[in-house]
C-alpha cells in the first residue's frame, strides 16, 4: 500500500535538520536545481537574509522527501507586493524550479498546489519568476493547471543563453555558427597572448587544498575588477563573503568548480561554477581588466565549447546570464526562462491572476524607470556587463 502525501510548510532554518534527505532530492529531482540545494540556501539565510524570511513547502510520501518548493513574499522587483507568494529567488538565484522526485512528481506538485490553496493567507497567485520553459517540470506544471482549470499568467520571457550542441557535434563545426570575422578575431586574440607565454585552462573540481586556492583566486580576482568598485563582488561585504565561506569554502556537499584560463602562470579570466544533473551554471565569472584587449571572459567561454564537444560526456553549460550579454555571441542555444503567475484558492479560477499580472508589469515597469532615472542622476553606474567582454 502506498503510503499517504503529506506537506509541510516551515522556516528554512527548522528544515536544515532535514538537509540530507533534501540534498538528495536535488541531486535526483526531475529537474535538478542547485540554486535550491541545501547547502546554498542554508548558508544564504545565514548571512544575507533575514531570519524566518524564507519557508520551505515539503512534501513528504510516509518518511520519505518527495517535494520542496522554498517560499518568500515577493521583492519589489516582481510587481507583487502583497498579492503573490513567490519561488525564493534573488540576484544569487538563476532558477526557481521546484524540486520535485521524478517517480510521484505530478502528485508532489498536486500537493504542494492544494497546501498553497488552503493557506490563504499566503497570498491569491503563486509566483515562478525564473521557470524554464523547455524542461519536464514546465511541461508538468502547465498539464496539472489545465486538468485543475486554473489561471495562470506569464508576465514575461526572455531566452538564456545556453550550451547545448547535439551530439556528435565537434568544435569546428560549432564555432563555424559564427562569422568568420568573428573566428579570425579569436585567432588573432590568442596568437597575441601567446607572445607572453603559454595559455593554459584549468578546471578545480575535486575537493581540497587546489580547489580552494583556486576559489581564494577567484574572490581576489573579482574583488580587484568593476565589481569590486561597485561593491558587487562576494568580498566586498561582510555578509556576502561569509555566504560564500560558508557554501563553497567549508563545505563539500555543494558540487562546485573553479575554472582558470591563464598565460604564463597570470590568471586572466576565472568563473565559479555549479554542477547539477550533468548541468555546469556559471555562477559567477571575473576577468582582469589590464588584460581585456585580450577578452579573456570569452576565450574562457570558449573553452566550454572544447570541453563539451571533445569529452562526450554530455554536459551542458547555462550562462545563467540576462539578455544581452556577450556570451550570446559564443554559446548558440537558448533556453527560455518564463515568469509565470498560477492562481491559488478562491483566485485558481477567474480573471484576478489576469489583475494581477497587469498591475505587476507596470511596477516592473516603473521600477526599471526609476533604476534609470538614479543612474543619470547618480552620472556612474555598475555596468550590466563589460561592453567588449564577458568578465
């Protein structure tokens, strides 16, 4: 007899006793999601967030974890103050997908939907501001809300930049994607940085000593470029920094890389990146900008392309990057993130989610008017990204 669904809705800090259970869920989750992994929400709640800010939606089959969904009331940003409950998400999170156990994941997601229902002080509309459109928990979402008859809204889409080549596909006949311009100024770029030595790349991976050297490198090396000036870079504050210590410097449970493109022994470009579900994300990247004549943001990006066509180990990268950056020109494939709105409880059915999407978009809307309104006044700002490179 299967065993009966329960869930459970609770402060992240009462769930941390859960951690290994929901560590494996995220590694097995129908769509694996290392934004929600334990070890990088914990460590975010420690530092950057406030205490009780962040609940946990579980659903348990009998003893086993089957579901998680994390909970916030919405920033700002989303347009939603006080009419929606939101995926957790920040500028540290590029994915809000729940975690979901591929054998009962329809049944998870009943659950989790029926428990928002009868919790209505929550808020009438959940909000998934960053879903990928493409992946089996989408697909799944979107048959339920039909069957259940639901409202649901997307407020808006935009596509990833990803990198994803069939297999089979070598380098060559990637990069040929490109304009032969484009090829040539590769060539020309690396040709000139030969003159200082040999270019190496280097992936640390494995736990210890060179791993975490490798991470001191990439702290120090962001810290020194724009974001440092900015006070965007994880060292620059002591909260930030404490996140980082804490979720990838301390601890082994969170599958993480350090990736380094050099020329004779000088580290020129560095990302740290997250690994789940055979996906590397790019969680944060940082060049040296003494060096960028030499754009070494993109000749690392491009050295994903050799490691995902020459292995054949069937990764993929995400860029976790906004439109408009200049990995767009390098990486060919997109995935579209979707922001979705799904009517809950006496709003699962009729036109308030279709309200409520209209008000969220004018906020957007005015939020990014007002965000440039203080860059004018303020005559300097953190760019988006670095015009001739992807640092």
């Amino acid at each position: 007899m299967n065993p009966p669904l329960s869930t459970r809705l609770a402060p992240v800090e009462a769930f941390a006793a859960e951690r290994e259970a929901w560590a494996a869920l995220e590694r097995t989750s129908l769509d694996p999601n290392p934004f929600y992994a334990p070890d990088f929400m914990i460590a975010f709640a420690d530092h950057l967030e406030r205490p009780g800010k962040i609940r946990i939606l579980s659903v348990h089959k009998g003893e086993r974890l089957v579901g998680l969904l994390p909970l916030h009331a919405p920033p700002l940003r989303e347009g939603l103050p006080f009419s929606a409950v939101s995926a957790w998400s920040n500028p540290y999170v590029c994915l809000t997908t729940p975690l979901l156990a591929p054998d009962c994941a329809a049944d998870a997601l009943r659950a989790m939907l029926e428990r928002l229902d009868s919790t209505p002080a929550l808020g009438p509309t959940l909000s998934l501001p960053m879903l990928p459109v493409q992946r089996p928990t989408s697909a799944l979402l979107e048959k339920i809300v039909q069957e259940q008859g639901r409202s649901e809204v997307t407020i808006s889409h935009y596509p990833r930049a990803v990198l994803a080549p069939l297999p089979g596909t070598d380098f060559r006949e990637y990069v040929a994607q490109e304009s032969l311009n484009s090829r040539k100024d590769f060539r020309r770029r690396e040709a000139r940085l030969l003159a200082f030595g040999p270019i190496e790349h280097a992936v640390y991976s494995e736990p210890g000593p060179r791993r975490a050297a490798a991470l001191e490198q990439f702290l120090r090396l962001e810290a020194a470029g724009w974001k440092g000036r900015h006070r965007t870079a994880l060292m620059s504050r002591t909260n930030s920094f404490g996140f980082i210590r804490q979720a990838f410097r301390q601890n082994t449970g969170l599958e993480y890389e350090v990736e380094c493109l050099s020329a004779d022994g000088i580290p020129l470009a560095m990302s740290l990146n997250m690994i789940s579900g055979g996906v590397i994300h790019t969680f944060k990247q940082a060049y040296d900008e003494t060096w960028r004549p030499y754009a070494p943001g993109k000749l690392l990006d491009r050295r994903a392309i050799h490691r995902v066509t020459a292995t054949g180990s069937g990764l993929s990268f995400d860029s976790c990057a906004l439109p408009g950056y200049p990995i767009e020109d390098i990486w060919h494939e997109r995935m579209v993130i979707a922001h979705r709105l799904i009517g809950l409880g006496t709003s699962a059915k009729g036109p308030k989610v279709g309200v409520v999407a209209h008000r969220a978009m004018m906020i957007q809307k005015w939020v990014r008017r007002m965000k440039r309104w203080r860059k004018r006044w303020q005559g300097t700002s953190a760019p988006k990204a670095p015009e001739t490179d992807s640092g």
